[in-house]
C-alpha cells in the first residue's frame, strides 16, 4: 500500500460461538487442479519446487458469497482446508477477519462455525477479530483440518465528498493532529457506486515460534493474509453488477429474479479482493499473453486510460528486471479509498484511490485562496496529480512481486516490501522516461515524504523496525516510504547495475512463492568481495540515523519546489512559506490554541 500521507480508522468487533461433532470419514486433500486456470504455463510446477510440496497442501478458503441488491450487506460461508505444516502438532487453529481489527463496530460478525470430517471442536471468536479453534485432539503435523464458517456483513458508506484529493488532505491534516494511528482505508465499504469486498474473509492467523498471533500490537501499515493459499469464490449479485476480482471468472451464469452466479478461481494467493460497481466501465492491454484491465468509473475514462498505460508499461518493466509475473491477469480498479491510502495491493489486483481520478484543488473558496498567495493553478495541479497517479499505479503493480510473489514479513520488516516497491517505481520511471524524470519524481513522490517528516520535528531513525516501534504515521511515512527506498539506490549505486541486478534476480527466484529473508538482496550482495561495504552500507541506511547527511536538510521552499518545480518555488511569496509553516503548526497541535477544524470549515466552506 501507498499512503497519500497518513491513514484513517475504522474499529470493529465480534460476536458469536459454535460447537461441533461430525461423523465424516477422514479428509484427504482436495483438488487444486481448478486453481491452474489462473497461472500461467509453468508457475505450478515452479510453486511445487519451491514449497517443496503438492499444491493442495497450501490452506484453500473455498467461500460462499451473497451480495445484496445494494452491493452493501452479504452472507458468508467459509469452508477452510488446511494441512497442519507448522512444525508441531496443534491444540487449536487461529483465524482472523483483518477488516475488523480496526473499527469500533464490526462489519463481519461471525454466526457459527463447526469441524468436519469427523474431528470435534468448539469455534467462537476471542477479540475483535479472531476466531478460534479449538480442538478435541491435537492436529498432527502433516494432518489435515476442515472447519466451516458462517458470517454477515455490512459495508460502510463513505461519502462522495470524501473521495475528493481536497478532502483526503485535509482528513490527513487532522488525522496528523490527532495523534491516532493505523486503521481502515475503505476496504470494506461502498462509496461513489464502488463495492469494496477486500479482508472481510476469515484466514489463517499469523504463526511464528510456535504460537499463533491473536492481535495486532500496532494497526500502522498494512493488515492481513501471511503465505500462499487458494481462495475459491462462488458469487451471487445483482444481475447489472460489474465485477472486477482477483483470479479468473470460471462461470458466469444468470440466476433469476434479477441475479446473477459468478464463479471465481485464484490459486497461489496471498490475498484476494474484489470490487463490483454498476457503473464500471473497464479497458484491457497485453503484455505477452498477461490481460491488464484498468476498470473505472464512467465519467473518470481519461484517468482509467492512463492508469491502464502505467499499469501495462510497468509490468512490462517489472517482467523484465525481475522475472515473469505468475497470473494470467492484472486488474487495476478506481476504488473509494479513504484515511490517506493511495491504493491498496492484492494477488492479480491493485486498487488506485478515486482522489486521483479526478482531481479537483483550484475551485470554489480554495482555489480563490491558491490565487491569493501566488499558488499553482488547476492545470498545474493536474498535472502534478497524473505524475502521483501513474506513481501509485506503478507502486501497486511492483507489489505484485514484493511481498505477492517473494513474500516478507510485512509486519516486522514493513521496509521489504513498501521501500522496495517505492524504489521500484522509481525504476518504472527511470526506465521509461529517462534518470532525470526518475530525479524529479524520486524527490516529489519518495524525498519528500522524508522531509515532511523533519519538517515536523521527529527525528530520524532506524527505517528496519518492527511496525509497532513506530511512533506515528509521520514516522513511519518519512523512514519507511521516504528514506527507506534510498538504500536500494546506494546499494546499486555500490556494486553498480550487473551485479545490482544479478543479486536482484537470484534472491526473487530463489525465494519465488515463499518468505525471503527481510534483508535477503543485502546478503546476497555481501557474498563477493563487496562483503564489508555491503554490510557497512546497510547498517546505515537500515539501522542507524544519517537521513539528514544522506538526503539533505528539509527547508519548506525545497519541498515545494519537489512539487512545483524550484523555479516557481522561487517565485512565491513569503505568504505561501508562512502558510506552509502555519499548517504544520496546526497539524502538529502546535498552533498556539489555533483550531484546526475550524481553519478546514473556513477553507472548504464555500465548495
């Protein structure tokens, strides 16, 4: 996930217990060979190689999906299968719903649950988010386990005045002020006609020396699914409804009354989300024999057409520096994002937030303020938020491969997967467009988020930490997404593009469907006689605190010249710099009792 700056919360709950004792004969597998449809030719057998397994030993959540009319309520059955591969036999399976872990009220309420085959447990929810397991008999290693769900739901409502970039601003300026951090980016939720079904189904909790892990020490960053599995959809909706999914639509049939069924296939997954609109209007490229989809809303196609050129020229990109992507499609779809996400990634779909579709800073009361003070005009503006647009379509697809395809530990080195995404973006750009619009995009999209940082007074520190040891959502913008990204540019920098590039490729491929080690390209590097440099190198950039000698000294005329271009930044009056310094002021509850609600209430009242 790219944050636009800073998140925003939802909190959520749980209710509900079950008891179970079947009489099944003992399960023995199922068939994943539906799940092939989905990749392309030779990805089964390179995942086999790799876990060291058959592809049914991966969990499959096979799930039963109702939709209402409204695209806003729905009913859930979950039948997981998994195969005990921890290690050590289990006293209980632990899952969790990650769209509940952080709101008041819960969108997923758990109903009953129950064991199959057989086996005796009892399932009830412990938390605002995870179901438990328990069962009879320990689960022997390499044993296997069918436990069946049911749940309900409803998507929140978000307001079309929310999706605006304006307002998303000034939700993060407040957001800022506020302290709190972490929390739901609409990904469960409906706004401006789109349906957002994203980490509303009950998967395998995470599971590290020996235990399973129940909550979240942090809600900063990103939540949800660890490792490979299969997800099987068999979807009822609307009729008139248009779907975007991860996997491949396998049937698609009328159902009567005005419904339709959809069946959905995605093996080899981290994740799966799915979006539906009756006002989707969706464009298709190839790269190879890879379908790229950009779907979009219809009076946002001029946005939805150049997401879809991003979205295939860094694929096409990505494929050739980083080896071949495993699905037979990519979908990008516009989505309702809110809390200061950018867009939000997922195995074979990324979502690009609507703010970007259709950008609008330069009218009403804001806009007279903009003229006021000398600022950028609605031209300039549009043509700053492109750049952002096609930054984040590139930052979405490179999480294809990092952490989709070569897995990380995306709670305790966030920096694997979001820095190196960030820095391959920046390769995106460099490769298509040239080192000098790499430049200007690296200080704008990534730089930036760095200086911001020190602009509001927190220190810089170790970018390899923990989410947890963050202490906000400035902190962790400015060293995960903002200096982070630099250390994967003095590294190749170091041993230079050959063996930058060599390391790059034999670390994806080597840990292609599994969980790389969170500095795997540093040790891969240290192998040759770079051995000290590498290590010295890495130290500082990951563990130490340099940011201000290794990237500069913020000053507010540098960051907006990132934005604006220095040769405007020069032209601005002392009113713009005094306004800048103001807004932090403000957004850091250092305004001298200022009210920052109520300088947002002035600033927007006439929009």
């Amino acid at each position: 996930m790219r944050p636009a700056f800073l998140l925003l919360f939802l909190a959520l709950g749980f209710l509900g217990t079950g008891c179970s004792k079947a009489s099944k004969p003992a399960n023995s597998g199922y068939d994943a060979a539906p799940f092939s449809a989905s990749l392309r030719g030779g990805e089964v057998e390179r995942a086999e190689t790799a876990l060291s397994a058959a592809l049914n030993s991966l969990p499959y959540y096979a799930l039963e999906l109702n939709v209402a009319e409204s695209l806003r309520a729905f009913d859930l059955k979950e039948t997981l299968h998994f195969q005990n591969r921890k290690g050590t036999a289990l006293k209980e399976v632990v899952l969790r719903v990650y769209v509940n872990a952080t709101a008041d009220k819960p969108p997923v309420q758990f109903l009953k649950g129950s064991c199959l085959d057989g086996r005796s447990c009892n399932v009830s929810p412990r938390g605002p988010s995870t179901i438990v397991v328990a069962l009879d008999k320990p689960l022997e290693v390499d044993q296997r386990l069918r436990v069946t769900l049911e749940l309900k739901g409803t998507l929140s409502h978000i307001e079309k005045s929310r999706t605006s970039m304006l307002s998303q601003s000034f939700e993060s300026m407040a957001r800022i002020r506020s302290g709190k951090g972490g929390g739901d980016y609409g990904l469960l939720a409906e706004g401006d006609g789109i349906a957002s079904f994203a980490s509303f189904y009950p998967v395998l909790a995470r599971f590290g020396d020996g235990k399973w892990e129940y909550d979240e020490k942090s809600t900063l960053g990103d939540l949800g699914a660890a490792g490979m599995s299969h997800v099987s959809i068999d979807l009822e909706l609307p009729k008139d409804a248009k779907l975007a999914t991860s996997g491949v639509v396998a049937r698609d049939a009328a159902a009567g009354a005005g419904r339709r069924k959809v069946r959905v296939d995605a093996g080899l997954v981290q994740d799966v989300s799915l979006l539906m609109s009756r006002q989707f209007q969706s464009a298709e490229k190839k790269v190879g024999n890879v379908t790229v989809r950009s779907h979009y809303l219809a009076g946002d196609a001029v946005a939805g057409a150049k997401v879809l050129d991003a979205a295939e020229q860094s694929l096409r990109i990505f494929e050739k520096r980083f080896g071949p992507y495993p699905y037979v499609d990519l979908d990008v779809v516009e989505a309702p994002l809110v809390g200061g996400a950018g867009g939000v990634e997922f195995s074979g779909l990324v979502t690009v937030a609507s703010m970007f579709y259709r950008p609008r800073f330069a009218d009403g009361s804001v806009g007279m303020l903009l003229k006021l003070i000398g600022g950028p005009s609605q031209k300039e503006l549009e043509r700053m938020t492109s750049g952002i647009l096609e930054f984040v379509t590139a930052h979405e697809v490179a999480h294809q491969y990092f952490p989709g395809l070569v897995g990380s530990d995306i709670r305790k080195h966030p920096f694997a997967d979001e820095a190196m995404a960030q820095w391959a973006a920046l390769l995106y750009f460099e490769d298509r467009y040239g080192p000098e619009r790499a430049k200007s995009e690296a200080d704008r999209q990534v730089l930036a988020n760095y200086h911001m940082m020190r602009l509001m007074d927190m220190p810089d520190a170790a970018v390899d930490r923990p989410v947890e040891a963050f202490d906000s959502e400035i902190a962790y913008a400015g060293l995960v997404y903002g200096k982070g990204p630099f250390f994967f540019r003095e590294l190749r920098k170091l041993v230079g593009d050959a063996e930058y590039f060599r390391a790059l490729r034999a670390v994806i491929d080597k840990n292609r469907f599994k969980q790389a080690p969170p500095r795997a390209l540093s040790k891969e590097l240290a192998r040759g006689g770079n051995k000290a440099k590498v290590n010295a190198l890495t130290k500082r950039w990951l563990s130490e605190r340099h940011g201000d000698a290794d990237l500069g000294k913020p000053d507010i005329r540098t960051l907006l010249g990132a934005w604006i271009g220095p040769e405007m930044a020069a032209q601005l009056g002392p009113e713009v710099e005094s306004a800048v310094r103001l807004m932090l002021k403000l957004m850091m509850g250092k305004g001298g009792g200022s009210d920052l609600g109520g300088v947002l209430e002035g600033l927007l009242g006439g929009d």
